[in-house]
C-alpha cells in the first residue's frame, strides 16, 4: 500500500503541471546623463566676441608699444639735430626732416589709440550685421528701391548705383545739417572685417542710432538720394551696443 502511494506521488511530481518560473532580472540601464542643447549662434557670437575683442585689442596694443616707441626715438633724434643745428652742425632741412618723422610717428600713436577705443564698437557694430543677415535671408531676396522695416532693423536696397566715392556727398549733407563732422566708424575694409572674412571694401559704418533724429535725417537723405543701407537698432544682447547705420550693400562672408 505504501508503495502505490509512492508511486502516485511520483507521477504527480513528474508529470504534473510545470510551476511558473521567475524570469531573471534585467538590470536596470544606467540613465544617460541629459545632452548638453547645442550652442546657439548668438553664444557663439559671443564666444567669437569675446576672443575677438581681446586678440584684436592685443595685437593693437603691441602695434601702439612699437609706435611709441618708435616716437621716442624720433624726438630724442630731432632734440639731438636741433642742438647740432645750434652748433652749425647740421642744415634747417636735415633738422626739418627731423621734425616731420616726429610728426608722422605720434600720427600712428594717435591713429592707434583710436582704433582701441573704437575696438569695442567696430565689433559689436560687425556682430549685429552679422545678426541681421540672417533674418534677413529668411525674408527672402529683394528687388531694387525696396525698404523693410523689422523690429531690429531697416533695410532700403537703393534705387541706383552705389561706390565708396558717394562718400563725400554724405558727409557734406551731415556736415552742413547738423554742423559736426559725420561719426564714420569704418570707413571700407576694417580689420575686424579682415578678421572675419566679411567684405567691406564698398560700405561704411555710421555710429548713430537710426531712431535718433541725426539718424532719421541720415536715414532719409540717402533714400532720397537711391542709396543702399541698413539701419541696425539692436544690439547684442548682454554683449555690447551697436545701433548704427551701414552705408551700401551688405557685407558679405568670402
């Protein structure tokens, strides 16, 4: 009797139903950390400010050392040659010609100094071209004597033909409407335009606001007169100012 219970028990443990097995864990994924978004063109523009600014306002400094330098070298020649001429030592002329390398070595002095005071505008006024040739590339192509006004900028395509030479016409009008001298901050190719492969041979900057009232005079003569601009209102944000008025077509890179 005991081995036929046996015997069922076996046949129950065997051929009974299987019971349900547990699958195995998977482990878990390490969790990625989040991608970093990709820069913005306004952060690298600021990036690009950043480096920028300071590599051109340090060549600009060493270019000022030598030329000071170089002053100093100059005076100290005419102070010696002045003292010779006392001594009947050396000619008026070759004492002149000291004089003239004194005045033609403190020009570059000067002429540096402001191109470092104006390092800060001339790319802040460069970034915002920049800037604004993308909008307005998304509104499309424009045909000749056309204006757009956006939030940011004004654009007139100029009805008539367009060179540097114009130059003077501007400056006379400006001159004799607001009796000061036109504030050109870039007048063709500067060396931020270099810097970054923008052609500016045939344009200039204008450093003023186009919602000021020179500006709006400004704005209007070269309308008048079929002549191409783009009046930038902004700047970049939280980077510099740059409203200003660039006088022909746009820069383009190259």
């Amino acid at each position: 009797m005991r081995r036929g219970l046996l015997a069922v028990i076996v046949v129950c443990i065997v051929c009974g139903p299987a019971l349900p097995q547990r699958k195995p864990k998977t482990p878990a994924k390490p969790t990625k950390p989040p991608a970093e978004q990709p820069q913005s063109d306004l952060a690298k523009l600021r990036d690009q400010y950043v480096s920028t600014t300071k590599e051109y306002k340090a060549s600009l400094e060493r270019l000022l050392a030598l030329y000071q330098n170089a002053l100093k070298k100059a005076e100290e020649k005419r102070d010696q040659a002045q003292k010779l001429f006392t001594e009947g030592l050396m000619s008026q002329r070759e004492v002149e010609k000291t004089e003239g390398d004194v005045t033609s070595a403190r020009l570059k002095v000067t002429e540096t100094q402001t191109q470092i005071a104006g390092a800060d505008t001339q790319i802040a006024q460069a970034l915002v071209e920049v800037e604004g040739e993308k909008e307005i590339a998304r509104l499309g192509p424009m045909s000749r004597g056309s204006l757009i006004r956006t939030t940011s900028f004004i654009r007139y395509n100029g009805a008539g033909a367009w060179a540097l030479a114009q130059a003077p016409k501007i400056e006379t009008f400006f001159q004799q409407t607001f009796k000061r001298p036109l504030p050109i901050a870039v007048f063709g190719q500067g060396a931020i335009h270099n810097q970054w492969r923008l052609d500016h041979r045939n344009a200039m900057d204008i450093s003023l606001n186009p919602d000021g009232a020179e500006g709006q005079a400004l704005i209007n003569f070269l309308q008048q007169n079929g002549i191409p601009f783009s009046a930038f209102r902004t700047a970049i944000p939280g980077v510099a100012t740059g409203p200003h008025i660039h006088i022909g077509r746009p820069s383009h890179r190259y």
